[in-house]
C-alpha cells in the first residue's frame, strides 16, 4: 500500500538546516499529497523584559513568518505547489514539536539536526540531542536531516536489520517507500562477537531469507549483506556513504534489551552523526 503521510509537521528556527528539512519535506509532500506545517517555537519576550507590551506577540511573529515563507517559496521552486500552514508556539522547542505533532495528528516530522558537532548551547535551535529526544517521544514517525542534498530522491535505502519484532516493522516502512519511489533497499545484518553470544547467527540468516523471500514478493529490488562490526552507527553510517544511500530506515525506542539489539541501541549516534538522512520510526510510540 502507498505511504499516507497526510500532514507532515516542520519545526523551523529559519536557519539553513532547518530550511533544508523544509524542501525535503515538501519532496514527501508531493508525492503524497500532504499539507506541510511550519512549526516555530520561541521563548517569551515577555517574560525577559518583564513588561506587558500590549501586544499580541503570537500573531506579529505569526505574521513575520508567513512573510518570511511567501519569500522562500518565491524564489524556491522545490516547494512551489505543496500547501504550507504556519503554527507559532511560545515554549520550550522539544516538548513542544512533541505537542504539536500530537495536537495535529502528524503522520511524519521532518526536522534538522545539527549533529553531535554541530553549534552547542544555543536552546532555541534543534540541537542533535533535542533532535533525538523528539525522536524518542514523538508519536509518529520523524525524518532527521543533517546536511543539504543538492538532489533529494529516494532511490537507495538502507535497512539496518536484526532478528527482533522491530525489523518487520520498519520492513512493512521500508518496501512502502520503495514502492513509491520505485527503489532499491540495501539490506545490512550487523554482528559483533560479544552479541553471537546472544544472538544465534542461523536465526538471523534465516531472518534474512525471510525479508528476502517478502521482498520478492512484494517485487521491490533489493540487495543483502552481513557485516561484522567493532562499532554499529560506524558500520552503518560506513556502508551508507558507500551505497550512496538516500535514506537510513531506524527502529528507535527506549534503549532496553542492548546486548540483543545491536541496531536500537546505536540509533542515537546514527541519527547524530549520519550525513544521510534517517528516518525513525518509534516502536514505543508508533
């Protein structure tokens, strides 16, 4: 079945990060025929002047932003014909984005993330931690973006895979987005000696024919690999780059269970440090 993403949610501060998850969200937009959101959230004014302007402070900023959006779709043709709405927030950006995918039924968050080396202590922008923690609760899926793609597209798909319950469902995520965009998905088994000691290798060969033999089936291209690794965000940002990959398929959620789940508990460091785009979708919350 095609992708449904209905109504895709933004959060923006207008840096160049956060505007590169703005063109990549309009790519999903159009192809889905979703409303894209913008989401900006500031902190009070008020509060630091100490003095009541008289003045509705939502609505001018409101104002500025949707200026500020009529100027970019101007002169940006990658989101000329998507539909924009504008939200403007007064709070703390994580818990907030969190909020507002729930308050508008998000279906997907598209979001920039500075990365773990990115600026640091600036609470207004979207920071790779903040980033991560709005992967962890939000209730929908969430692509995280961390460099500009001067070609957005979807043709290659990296598929990190184990033998636990969360890789069917970022299977039935994965040859959904395949289909659309007609494209390859790149299975990846990671292993390391220590988890051999937990996960019996003939499962995970099996699982692998599985997703194959589902794959066929499904008649999405794929192909498959297993790699032994010392660390598992570094294999997998690795192989990535060496594709290319477009795209980086998580399943994220509390990060329980490590020795058995090789690729849940390095989805932080993927999402921080993949300059490919990773989309995560939350076995806790989804």
């Amino acid at each position: 079945m095609p992708l449904h993403f209905k109504r895709i949610l933004v959060p923006t501060d207008f840096s160049d990060i956060s505007l590169n998850a703005l063109d990549y969200a309009a790519a999903v937009a159009r192809n889905s025929d979703a409303e894209v959101t913008l989401l900006h959230v500031y902190e009070s004014y008020e509060q630091h002047a100490n003095i009541s302007l008289g003045l509705d402070i939502n609505e001018i900023i409101e104002k500025g932003i949707n200026d500020k959006i009529d100027d970019i779709k101007a002169t940006n043709k990658n989101l000329w014909g998507v539909k924009f709405n504008t939200k403007v927030v007064n709070g703390k950006s994580t818990n907030d984005i969190i909020k507002t995918a729930k308050q508008l039924k998000s279906d997907l968050i598209v979001m920039g993330t500075h990365g773990t080396s990115g600026l640091k202590n600036l609470g207004k922008y979207l920071l790779g931690s903040n980033a991560y923690r709005v992967v962890n609760n939000a209730p929908c899926p969430v692509v995280t973006i961390r460099e500009k793609k001067s070609n957005i597209r979807f043709k290659d798909i990296l598929l990190p895979i184990d033998n636990t319950k969360e890789t069917k469902m970022k299977l039935d995520m994965a040859i959904q987005w395949a289909k659309d965009y007609d494209a390859t998905i790149h299975l990846v088994a990671l292993t390391a000696f220590f988890e051999e000691l937990f996960v019996e290798i003939k499962d995970l060969k099996k699982m692998i024919g599985d997703i194959e033999t589902k794959l066929e089936k499904a008649g999405v291209k794929y192909t498959s690999k297993m790699i032994r690794h010392q660390r598992a965000s570094e294999s997998v940002i690795t192989y990535a780059e060496k594709i290319p990959a477009d795209l980086i398929i998580m399943v994220t959620g509390h990060d329980n269970q490590w020795s058995k789940v090789v690729v849940r508990s390095a989805a932080r460091n993927i999402i921080t440090e993949s300059t490919v785009p990773v989309l995560s979708i939350n076995a806790d919350k989804v």
